[in-house]
C-alpha cells in the first residue's frame, strides 16, 4: 500500500465493501473482476465524506475502507469524478477501472 504525496498531504475517500468483501479488497485492493457485472456501470462508488459510507456499512455491514491517495494522484486522476451524491452537499466519486491503480497504490485502512 502506497505511501503519501508530496509534504505528506492526502485525500481520504470512503468506501462500505458488500459484505463478506471488505478484508480482500484491503488486502488485495480493488479489481476490475469485482466491480464488472453485467448491466452495471463498472465502477466503484467512493465518498468523500465518511459519513455516507457510514449510511452504506449499516446495510452491507462489512465496514468502511478509507483510502488515503496522495493528493497530486487525487488531483490528476480522481477530482474529476466528483459528483453531488442525490443533488448533494455530500460528494461520491465513481471511479473507473482504469483509475483503480490509483486507489490501488494509496494506503488503505478498515474502520469497523
């Protein structure tokens, strides 16, 4: 798992794994397979506020996996899937396949 940016700064993002996933997927990180089923959008849903993974881990009760990415990767690769969660002020981020290097380089931690 990755380390910092420059001068250490970082963008924390939350994510509540369904349930039975949340140990593989801060272990092993996050892989195209798991987010691929058909008639979806082959995206994984980050926010940016912990408070609504918070919301999803009650109903998948798996946790929440913080992802600390170095704000230069953050600001170059995953700004631009900010998006107003339901009309906002909360902000989910769905992030493509081709950006899980990204989250995949950043440090992940698990929060019961």
């Amino acid at each position: 798992m990755g380390a910092p940016g420059p001068e250490g700064k970082t963008q924390s993002i939350y994510k509540a794994p369904e349930f039975g996933k949340s140990q593989k997927q801060l272990i092993e990180g996050y892989l195209p397979d798991d987010f691929s089923s058909p008639g979806g959008d082959h995206r994984a849903y980050f926010a940016k506020d912990r408070s609504l993974a918070d919301e999803y881990a009650l109903h998948y009760g798996d946790g929440v996996i913080e992802v600390e990415v170095p704000m230069e990767a953050y600001d170059a690769r995953l700004r631009k899937y900010e998006s107003f969660y339901q009309g906002g002020p909360r902000i989910e981020l769905p992030i493509p396949h081709e950006d899980f290097d990204v989250l995949n380089s950043s440090t992940r931690k698990f929060h019961a």
